[in-house]
C-alpha cells in the first residue's frame, strides 16, 4: 500500500508541470503586449522627433513653381506727359495751328519667367539648411495707357476732327515711348527686383516648412549677382 501511494505521488508530481506550464504562458501574455507597445510608441517618437528622412530639397523648391508659368512681382503706376502741335495749311501755306498736351496714366508690371527655373538655378547647401536661388533677368511688360483718365490741354483757334486724332495718336505714341523709359529706370528698376527677391523667398520659406525642412534660409540673386542674403 505504501508503495502504491509514493507511485501516486510520484505520478500527481509528474503531472503538476503539465498543468502548470500554461499558466505561465498566460500569465505572461499581458506583459508581452506592453512591451510590444513600448516599442512602438519608441519607434514612433524616434520618427516623429529624432528621424529626418532624407529627401529633395531643390525638387521640393521646384514644386513650389510648377504650376506657374510667370510671377507678377511689382507693378508701378505713373504719369508720363506728352506734348504735340499739329499744323494744317492750304497750296503750302500754314492756315491752322493746333497744340495739345497731356497727362497719361500709365501702369507697367514687372513680370518672372519661371519656365526656365530648372535644376541649376538652385543649390541646396545642408549643412547650413540655406537654399540660394538664382533668378533670370525680369521681363517688364508693355505700358497700359489709361488714355479715359489722361488730362488734355488744346490749344489752337480751330481744331479739325482729323488734327484732335493726328495730336491724340501722337501723345499716344511719346506716352509709351516715355513710360518705356522710366519702367527702365535704375532706381525703378531696383525696387522691382527687390520685389521678386521677397516674393521668391516667401514662396519657397513656407513649401519648405511644409516639406519638413524646418526653418530654411533662403537666398535669391539675379544672374550676375552674388547669390547671398538682401
């Protein structure tokens, strides 16, 4: 009987691993999920806060101007006057004299070609996170004549229709010949490409952010000019 019972001890003692091996499997099952949770909430902050992963920058400017063909960047409003005399006369001799002066508004726009922004006018520099552009030349666009709103002085005893279209043409054509002329003015000229160098660098600043650059520095020149900070 005493043997029989220490064979049934022997045989419950056997057993009890058995049973008892499960039940550290479950046990642990909780503890896995938290470390599997742990990991990835680390992983995701690595990607989020440390990973930067490494992209284009220059395709990223580029991008910015795809879809854009040209890019309005000053316009200038002024006054040009324009003065004309008009003499009509009978077998050579001068019978009628006229004289008319005026005033014209006129607008010119300042205008970016931005189908030839290609590759080479940009360069990325990443070790001081700077993108330098380099601009083509700006294109300034015909003058608008705001002939409704000139202001006209006429002078002359008697002034034929024929002689009023003959002076008007004439002012007409010295009005755009004038405003041409000042749209090229130096000074006029410098605020223009100070505008383009301004509307290219906030253009490009925020696409770049959004890129997820950060904070870049953006530096615009004209061709022949040293690309650098204004």
């Amino acid at each position: 009987m005493a043997d029989k019972l220490t064979r049934t001890e022997e045989a419950e003692l056997q057993e009890r691993p058995k049973r008892d091996t499960p039940l550290a499997r479950i046990q642990a099952v909780p503890w896995l999920i938290v470390i599997v949770l742990l990991a990835a909430t680390a992983w995701l902050a690595w990607r989020a806060f440390i990973y930067k992963e490494e992209g284009d920058p220059v395709g990223s400017a580029m991008l910015a101007f795809e879809k854009q063909n040209s890019l309005t960047v000053f316009s200038s409003r002024f006054e040009v006057v324009a003065e004309s005399t008009n003499t009509q006369g009978v077998l050579g001799i001068d019978i009628l004299k006229s004289r008319q002066a005026a005033i014209i508004p006129a607008t010119v726009e300042y205008r970016l070609d931005l189908s030839t922004m290609d590759r080479d006018r940009f360069a990325w520099d990443a070790g001081t996170e700077t993108l330098s552009v380099t601009l083509p030349s700006l294109r300034i666009s015909r003058p608008n004549l705001d002939e409704a709103d000139a202001r006209t002085f006429t002078e002359g005893n008697f002034v034929t229709g024929n002689a009023a279209e003959a002076l008007a043409r004439n002012n007409s054509r010295q009005a755009e010949q004038k405003a041409n002329a000042f749209a090229k003015n130096p000074e006029v000229l410098a605020l223009a490409r100070q505008a383009a160098k301004e509307a290219v660098r906030q253009n490009l600043a925020i696409p770049m952010q959004v890129a997820g650059y950060g904070d870049v520095t953006v530096n615009v020149a004209f061709d022949g000019e040293t690309t650098g900070p204004a």
